[in-house]
C-alpha cells in the first residue's frame, strides 16, 4: 500500500502550490520508509483533553493516552509544547528528545499544523501551572495535507464556513458549541415528550401528494413505480392517521423539504418536531409549548434570558397571548371584528399600507395580511398570535364562537415565527370542502396550495377525536438558544449553491 501511496501522491505533485507540496513530501518520506499513517486502523485512548485539564490534580503522575489534532506548536532546541484538540477541547503535551528518543524527536519536529497523532504520557503542571501531558511515545495517526487557518484571524469567511463545516468546526470553538446544544436540545425535546406519555413514530418522506402546509413543493421521479413523487412539506396527514388509528399521543422529530427562497431564517431542507395529542386542543398545545422551551433554556443554559438579534429576550413562563384581531388593532389601530364585509376588510387592509395584489380579497386574508406585513415585525417577545382566519387554516378547527377564525396560534419570537398549532379539524366534510379550495387555488397556479387527500378524509371519516397538534422548528429554537442570528449557522451543512 506504501508503495501506491508514493505514485499516487507523484502525480498530484505537479499542481500543489510549494507549502502543500511540503507536506506531501513528508508523507512521501514517511511512506518510503514504511511509515504511512493512514494505514493505522486503531489508537487505544482512555482519557480525553478536559479530563486533564480539569482533574489536574488528581490524576498528577498517572499515565494517560490521548488522541487528537495538532493546533499549536512551540519548540526550541530538544524540548516542544504542542497543543491537541479532540472532541472536549484542548490540552497540551510536552514533549522532549531525551524522553522519547533522538530519532522519534527528529520526526515529531516535521509534525504540521492539523496532524492527528495520540501520545502516551503521565499528567503533571508545568512551571507555569499549566495542566499538561509529559510524552513518553507518540503516534501518528493522520497526516493533514491541507493548511488550517491562522490561529488568531480563524475562519471568518462565512461562505466558505458553510462550505468547508469540518474546517469551521476545527478553529471556530463557539461552532462546535452551537452544534453541541443543538444536539443536547433535541435529545431534551425528546425527553420532555417521552416522559409525557408521547410515542416517537417515524412517516414517509416521499410522497404521491403534497400536503400538511402551504408550500411549494420539491418534486422527484420514482423510477420503479414510473410516478413522480414529493419530498415532505409536513409529518402532519400521517401523524393525524396514527391519532385516528388510537395511538393518541404521537411526535416525529424529521427533516422537512420545501422548495421556496432562502433567506436568514429559510433553508430548503429544515428539522420540525410535530406531535400530536388526543382529547386536547390548541389551549393545550399552548401550555405544552411554553412550558418545553422555557424549561430547556433553563436546563441547558441555566437562565430564562437569552440575548438575539441584538435583543434580551425572558422566555421565563407567563407568555403573552393575544387573537391575530386584538393584535391588528393594537399596532395598526384596525378592528377587523367590526368588519364584516369583505371589500370593507381590504379596503381597510389598504388604508393602513397592506399590499392586498395578489391575494383573494376576502376578509380573511385581509387581516392576515395586515398582521403579517406591517405586525410580526413588531413582536420581540414570546407572543402567541391566537385565532387565524379559516382563509389561510385549510386545516384546523373552525371557532365555535367567531366562524370565520380557527382554533389557531404561532409563536413569535423577535420577529420570527417559532411554532404553529391547532385544535386539529376532525370534521371530514368540512376537511374536504377545504381541501377543494386548495386545489382550485392551485389550479389558478398556487404552486403551494394544498392538493385533494382522498385517504386522509377516509381516515377522518372513521372518527378522529378532538385533537391537539404542534409543529415547532428546532433551527430557529436551536437560533434562539445559541443567540444565532442565520439559520445557516445551526444546520450542519446547509444548502449552498455549487461553486463555479
């Protein structure tokens, strides 16, 4: 394998620029001389970077094996410190000619920058205090073929930090912090609902229809079947058969697919928790809501404040909760429930700014407009917008009391929606005569009207119960949480458009 290694690596030589030439022909030298690190397959670790730096003291003199990336490197003479970075932070070795030989030493000096290696050694302090592993042997595990960012300028190239995430997540420490949240808040999501009596099924993500939400969908061919399939816009028609089926309490934590504009708070694929619970209602869902987020931002940050968007925001219980009508007529002075016909609504929507083109001119979707273009933006602490118009609600309970809204809220947090939620429509005629509105739109060329799910209103018509479901966005909680202002900063690996 040595010897392949070596012809291999001759012929990518005539394009490298000299400083990573250099490094190829280390890893030439080692290769020829039956040394090839990445025919290692195994390094046996029993302690990690933190575990030293923490402990300290109490582990002084014991002998420790580490593993992990070269990130420093300070020598002079026959003695080096160097700096190693594995998945709980960085400790420092020292390392010297006398301790583990002439010749090792002479090869530990042509080490670069990025490195893999694992050491064997005892824990001590330096003169300086500084917790440290005293080498005895070392291993090279990696060899780094590319140059990582000057220690103190980093990566700051935001294109390129999306692009490159395994770079980003080696020099940027707050990167791997938000990702680290990210993944101990969905566990917490999970936990919270588990221990709720709530069941964690999985649904397809390839479709034959396109339904759950109001979005343009993205569209894909199955070849086998010769059909063109949907990539989920929502987990909601398939969670809402499991409650007709007597699972009662359900959630998925999934990755949702939308074909829309990308912005700092969209990105086409995205992860929802959707769940839904039997014999309750939007009130319901509300509690459980405020209850799940104010108490992960106390567990895993240990206070109810966090700052984002340049703004201190108190996720501590207790709220606001005000109808999509009280909170038009608080900001924009209209009262929308004096209203009834529906050229009145526009033309008021009009007097106030609200761009009504476009859009069927219907009571309805006048007040929902005037909130959605001149109010969300005025929302910046936690505020459930309650009781939206049945004109935008193709699938949730109509209101008992005020026919033309729905049992409806969303969240809104500094100006961005969080969470939507009903009290679900189990009614299947009324379901079907909704969903036929949705496909006239669509006719009209509404690429994100709902389209007609003859099986979801069969399901309906063997008896759903009242019903309470909730969608949350875990990107913009895990925003929220990590006082991120872009989504692309809590997604792995977001969605880019190819370099040229």
């Amino acid at each position: 394998m040595a010897e392949n290694t070596v012809n291999n690596l001759e012929n990518e030589l005539q394009d490298l620029s000299e400083v990573l030439r250099v490094r190829r022909d280390k890893l030439s030298e080692l290769c020829e001389a039956g040394m090839d690190p990445f025919e290692i397959t195994k390094y046996d670790r029993d302690t990690f970077a933190t575990d030293v730096t923490d402990n300290c003291d109490a582990l002084e003199g014991k002998e420790v094996s580490v593993a992990g990336r070269i990130i420093a490197y300070r020598g002079k003479g026959k003695v080096a410190f160097v700096d190693i970075l594995d998945r709980s932070g960085k400790v420092q070795l020292y390392v010297k000619n006398d301790d583990i030989g002439e010749e090792n030493f002479a090869r530990f000096k042509k080490l670069d920058i990025g490195d893999i290696i694992g050491v064997k050694g005892f824990v001590f302090r330096t003169r300086m205090g500084e917790p440290s592993i005293h080498a005895r042997e070392y291993t090279l595990l990696s060899k780094s073929l590319q140059i990582l960012p000057e220690k103190y300028h980093g990566l700051k190239d935001t294109d390129l930090r999306y692009r490159q995430r395994y770079v980003d997540l080696i020099v940027n420490r707050d990167v791997r912090r938000t990702f680290e949240l990210r993944s101990r808040f969905i566990s917490y999501v999970r936990r919270f609902l588990d221990n709720r009596g709530y069941m964690e099924v999985e649904t397809p993500v390839l479709n034959t229809i396109s339904g759950g939400a109001t979005a343009r969908p993205f569209i894909t061919h199955h070849n086998a079947l010769d059909i063109d399939m949907y990539m989920r816009i929502a987990t909601e028609l398939h969670l809402k058969r499991l409650i007709v089926g007597g699972l009662e309490k359900v959630y998925e934590i999934g990755r949702i697919f939308r074909n829309e504009g990308m912005d700092t708070r969209h990105n086409p694929e995205f992860t929802t928790v959707e769940l839904y619970e039997a014999y309750t209602d939007f009130e319901g869902m509300m509690d459980l809501f405020e209850e799940l987020l104010s108490s992960a931002a106390k567990e895993l940050l240990g206070d109810y404040k966090v700052t984002w968007q340049g703004q201190e925001i108190d996720l501590a219980p207790g709220w606001q909760r005000l109808t999509m009508a009280d909170a038009v007529k608080t900001y924009l002075g209209v009262d929308f429930m004096a209203i009834e016909d529906d050229a009145e609504a526009v033309a008021a929507a009009k007097s106030v700014g609200v761009d009504m083109d476009g859009v069927e001119p219907t009571w309805g979707n006048a007040l929902y407009e005037c909130f959605d273009q001149k109010v969300e933006e005025k929302l910046i602490q936690p505020t459930f917008i309650t009781m939206h118009p049945v004109d935008v609600s193709p699938l949730a309970k109509r209101s008992a009391k005020y026919p033309r809204l729905t049992e409806r809220f969303e969240l809104f947090i500094c100006r961005s929606e969080m969470g939507n939620a009903f009290s679900e429509l189990n009614d299947p005629i009324d379901q079907k005569q909704r969903f036929k509105k949705q496909v006239e739109l669509r006719e009209k060329g509404d690429e994100e009207a709902g389209m007609m799910d003859d099986d979801f209103i069969n399901a309906l018509e063997y008896g759903m119960p009242p019903t309470g479901g909730l969608g949350i966005g875990i990107d913009r909680c895990v925003m929220l949480l990590t006082g991120n202002d872009s989504i692309r900063d809590v997604i792995l690996f977001p969605t880019m458009k190819p370099e040229k």
